[in-house]
C-alpha cells in the first residue's frame, strides 16, 4: 500500500521531519519560503495531509470549487485562528492542533515582554550598542518596579494559568484575571489569582494586562479604544495571544496620547508587517512572535502534530482534534 502524500509547509525541527520522513511520502519545505495561496490551494488538491503553521492563511476561498484531497491539516501551533474551521469541517477535513507542549515557554515569554517593558530593557540595549551610554546617573532610563504590583490576566486558560503563577509567586504580585467560564476559586488560587466578573474590573485596577485568550472572531479586537480607556492609567498591555486580539490604531493612540505607558508584543494584526507607529516608540518591546520558540518545545510541537498525523492514517482518533 502507498504511503499518504504529506506537505509540510515550513522548515521544521529536523527530528520531527526525519519521523514525518520515515512513516510517510513527504515534501520537506527545504529552502523555508512561505507558499503563497496558490499554492496552499494546490496543495489541498495533491496531498492527503498538509501540515501547517500560524503563517500560512487558509480562508474558507481555499476550500471552495475545488476536489479536497487532504483529509487532515496537522496544524504545527495551539492557536487555528488563521484556518477556517467551518470550511474545513464542511469539506470533512479533520483539524488538528498542539496544546500544552508550549504553556511554560509562551508564559515565560510574557514574563520577559512584562518586565522589559516596565524595565526599558530594550531601550537600554539600543542605546549602548549605538555607542550613546555615557555611564551610570540615579536619573537615567528609569522604569516601573514590578514586584508587589498588580497583574490582569484576559484568559485563564493552561497559559494564563502559567503566567499567573510566574508573577504571583515569582514576583509577589496580585493577580486578577477575567475569562468567559467560571473558573473554582480553589483552582484559581493554587496560581494565586481571583477572578473578576468583567474585563473592565480586570483593566480599571491592573498595572499590567495581559492577553492570553484564543484570536478569531470571538476575540477580535477584545482590546479596542474603549478598553484602552478603561485601563489604569499609566498601565502596560502584553500581548502573546494573537494579533487580532488588539485593535492595533487603538493601541497606537492610547500609547501615542500616554493613556498607557507602554506595551510589550509577541503577536502582530498583520504579521509580519509592523506599523512604522508603533516601531518608532521607545516604550514599546516587540518581538517576532517567539513564544514558543524555545529547542525543546518546537520539537515537541512537531512530535504533536507526527502523533496526530500518525494516529489519524492509522484509523485511530487523534489525540489533539479540534474540528
Ligand atoms: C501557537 O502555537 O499558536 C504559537 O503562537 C505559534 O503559532
């Protein structure tokens, strides 16, 4: 019997395409250059899997007025947003994900983005490389203390979770937070957190707010002017959830106006392009969407998304199904 015909559309960690290599027919992305939708349209018609990540768009237009030979779509990434899941279900495409491998690295990620921000890291490193630091002065670069203040978590989730208990017990702050379903108050306080009612009892009272919810219609522009109005003043925004889950012309005027102090962001509204705004501020630390980005944790992403694939040509159920 052939093997199934697998397409994996990035680059990945070696000892997951050496797996993917062995157990199936696959075409390896060697030179890593994103497909562009052509070809991510094509690829549904020839391959019976396509393994994809958070920058290849598949919108429901991928879908229609085509044969779907690809059965399964092994997404490399907890986050789907960037699929249609209702196209996918309805031409009986199975859509899998992978949680829980990259909960710690993504929390710890949102940790370095807090205390960047409140401690102008960024700022500092620009200016000694660019030759500009002439020497120590009780004045100078001087940022917000961390310890004992207080944090405001959107999405109590496996990383919401995990940032919680990072700055609750790693840095002795409060920690409020507001998610869609109750969530037991005994459970929330092994991370050291309360749960709020509404976003804005979380915003009025956070000297940090950070997003760790779903992107996708549901969430988007969770954060937007009016939000950014309900914020304590002089309070910062992380975001390593998605992009759309901020209305970016909002957080630009609520930074540009200083009704924030300053925003660390992992995650962008039309990645990988950044408004020229928002790179020109001091007070914002932005990365290029490295939550998970740690050795370990890419390649358990990858062994996640094989486990499923594996399962799924198998005739078993896989593990990590999300339509
Ligand atoms: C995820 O897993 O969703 C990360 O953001 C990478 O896409």
């Amino acid at each position: 019997m052939s093997k199934p015909r697998i397409l994996v559309t990035r680059r990945w960690p070696a000892a997951v395409e050496t797996v993917l290599s062995e157990r199936f027919d696959t075409t390896l992305n060697k030179d890593d250059t994103a497909l562009d939708a052509a070809q991510l349209r094509e690829a549904l018609h020839i391959y019976d899997a396509v393994l994809p990540t958070v920058s290849d768009k598949l919108p429901a237009a991928l879908f229609e007025g085509q044969t779907i030979r690809t059965k399964i779509l092994g997404n490399f990434g907890v986050g789907f947003n960037h699929i249609d899941i209702a196209a996918a279900r309805e031409k009986g495409v199975v859509v899998t994900n992978t949680p829980g491998v990259l909960t710690d690295c993504t929390a710890d990620l949102a940790m370095l983005l807090l205390l960047s921000a409140a401690r102008r890291s960024g700022e500092g490193e620009r200016e000694l490389r660019a030759g500009a630091w002439s020497g120590w002065r009780p004045t100078h670069l001087v940022g917000t203390k961390v310890t004992g203040k207080t944090v405001g978590i959107i999405g109590f989730g496996r990383i919401g979770r995990a940032f919680a208990q990072r700055c609750h017990f790693g840095f002795g702050m409060d920690v409020v937070f507001h998610n869609r379903s109750a969530i037991d108050p005994m459970e929330a306080a092994r991370y050291g957190a309360v749960q709020l009612q509404r976003i804005e009892d979380v915003l009025e009272i956070s000297d940090f707010v950070s997003l760790h919810c779903p992107g996708g219609a549901g969430n988007r522009h969770l954060m937007n002017a009016a939000r950014f109005a309900a914020m304590k003043p002089g309070a910062f925004l992380i975001n390593t959830a998605r992009g759309d889950v901020v209305d970016e012309a909002a957080l630009i005027s609520a930074l540009e106006q200083g009704k924030i102090r300053g925003a660390g962001l992992d995650v962008y509204e039309a990645e990988p392009n950044i408004p020229e705004r928002l790179r020109a501020m001091d007070n914002v630390v932005l990365l290029p969407h490295l939550g998970s980005a740690t050795e370990e944790t890419r390649t358990a992403m990858g062994m996640k998304v094989a486990d499923n694939v594996i399962a799924f040509f198998a005739g078993q159920a896989p593990p990590d199904r999300v339509a």
